[in-house]
C-alpha cells in the first residue's frame, strides 16, 4: 500500500512539465502570428500587379496586340459565370452530344454553302467599321481618385443628347486650359472601359513621337461639327453602318488590323493606310508632329 501511494507524486512533475511545453509552443504560435506584417494597400495592389494610378498609362511604349491605348492597363466588367448544374444522366449526357453534333454540321453545311456563293464576311470597308466623330472638349475634370495623376476626364459632345464621360492619359502632355474647348477624334464605338474605376465611352486619337515624350491631339477644324463622322478622301463613311460595339481585347477584334494603319504624313496629317483624314471642313492635322504613329 505505501508503495502504490509513493508512485502517485512521481508522474506529476512529469505530467506538469509536458503541460508547461505545450503552453510555451502556443504562445511561441501566437508571437509569430502578432509579428506577420499585413502589407499596405497600396503595396497589396502592386503585389496583385494592378496598375500603377500615377503611370502614364495611355502612352505606354509596347502594348500587347489587342489593345487599345487606354484598355490595356483599363479593368472590364467581368462576365457572370453559369450557374453550376447537377450532374445529368449517362443517357442525357449521350443525347445531347449527339444533337450538338448534329447542330454542329449544320453550322458547317451553311458556311460550305456560304463560300461557294461567294459571300463576304463583312462588305463594309475597314474604316468605316470604326466609328470616329468629331468631338468638342466641353469639360475637363481630374479624376476621382485624388491618387492618379496621369488621366484628365472629360465631357465630350460627339453629337449625342448628353457628352460622354472619357478618360485620356494626357494630363502630363495638355494643361486643363489647353485641353478645354478642343475640337478633337473621338472613336466611339469601342466598348467602355475602366480607368482605375472610371468608366470610359470612348478613346481620343493623338499622335506620339517614337520614345513618347511627345504626344499631340488629332484636331479637325475649328469650325467642324460635333458628331461629324471622320472620312478619308477616297471613301464616304457616311454610306456604311459601323459596327456597334468593337473589343479590342478580342483576337477577331477588327481593331487588331486597324490601329497598326494610323499614322501622320509629311504634311503632319492623319492618315489611314496612306490616306488622309477629312471632314467637310478640312482635314484633321497635328500641330508638329509629321511621319508618327497615331493612336
């Protein structure tokens, strides 16, 4: 009996010990936790590569093919995902595999049928796909975001009820002053982007030196008409329908063939393909820049 009693006191030192172990490695947990640093906002943003607000994103040198000056750094609504389905049948998955396959030779009946009769895809000229109209500067604000420095946001009457809301990394290149009252291009068929949360309607055509230290507004007359459609001297645009909405991100985007031909002649004018830019009034010039790239 006194033997068994005499072995009690023996294991609780030991127990009390694996106790004291087990409360220094919690708390030992618990420092290290205190001590991850949670990094800043701005630092999370750059740590994401979202883009920088104070970068002059408009006049980047490189941008990736499918573009637009302002859309590649720009943010897009994105697209609801279907909702998930239960999983059907054998039965029904083979069902309707099959009649995919039978719509999907359906699809290439009509196409076969659409080459041998010659069909083009689209008869409207490249250009007139593209909806540029003269616009006037009506008001030029900065941006929401107190941060970014690059952009200046505009109203710009294109000849609708009410002026577009558009944003331009131009502000290192225009003051306020000298970007207000502007007749300038406006392409207006592009879909709308987001500029570090502002949403866009639309793009301003400039031209730009080869290092981009210099960039310059496409300016049709003074005395032009908002809302007038760009033509080029051998083609009346005003007789083709342009295309409602153009993603430049997309790989078919008819923009992908068009930008690349935009460029300044000798006589400082735009041109597409070697072809001027006019408007009833005249033709729409830059005030230096001869032999660049328009965008």
């Amino acid at each position: 009996h006194i033997t068994r009693t005499s072995a009690r006191p023996a294991a609780r030192p030991a127990m009390e010990g694996e106790f004291k172990a087990q409360i220094n490695m919690v708390d030992g947990l618990i420092k290290k936790v205190k001590g991850v640093q949670i990094p800043e906002p701005s630092s999370a943003k750059a740590a994401r590569g979202e883009p920088d607000p104070n970068k002059d994103i408009c006049w980047l040198p490189f941008l990736p093919p499918g573009h637009t000056a302002y859309s590649w750094m720009g943010e897009e609504d994105e697209e609801e995902e279907p909702a998930p389905q239960a999983p059907a049948s054998k039965k029904k998955q083979k069902q309707k595999q099959k009649a995919e396959k039978k719509k999907g030779g359906n699809k290439q009946q009509k196409n076969q049928t659409k080459k041998k009769g010659g069909a083009a895809a689209s008869d409207v000229p490249l250009f007139a796909r593209v909806d540029l109209r003269v616009g006037h500067v009506v008001k030029v604000f900065e941006h929401p975001n107190p941060e970014v420095k690059a952009l200046w946001c505009e109203e710009i009457d294109v000849g609708e009820d009410q002026p577009r809301l558009i944003a331009s990394g131009l502000r290192k290149f225009y003051t306020k002053e000298q970007f207000q009252g502007k007749k300038i291009v406006v392409v207006c068929n592009l879909k709308p982007a987001k500029l570090v949360g502002f949403v866009s309607h639309g793009m301003v055509l400039c031209a730009s030196n080869e290092d981009h230290t210099k960039v310059e507004l496409v300016e049709p007359p003074a005395n032009a008409k908002p809302g007038t459609r760009i033509c080029l001297k051998n083609l009346d645009v005003n007789q083709h329908k342009p295309d409602e909405k153009i993603n430049p991100k997309k790989k078919n985007s008819c923009w992908n063939q068009f930008g690349p031909k935009m460029r300044t002649n000798a006589s400082k004018t735009a041109c597409f393909d070697g072809v001027e830019m006019v408007v009833p009034e005249g033709d729409c010039v830059v005030p230096t820049l001869a032999d660049c790239v328009v965008r």
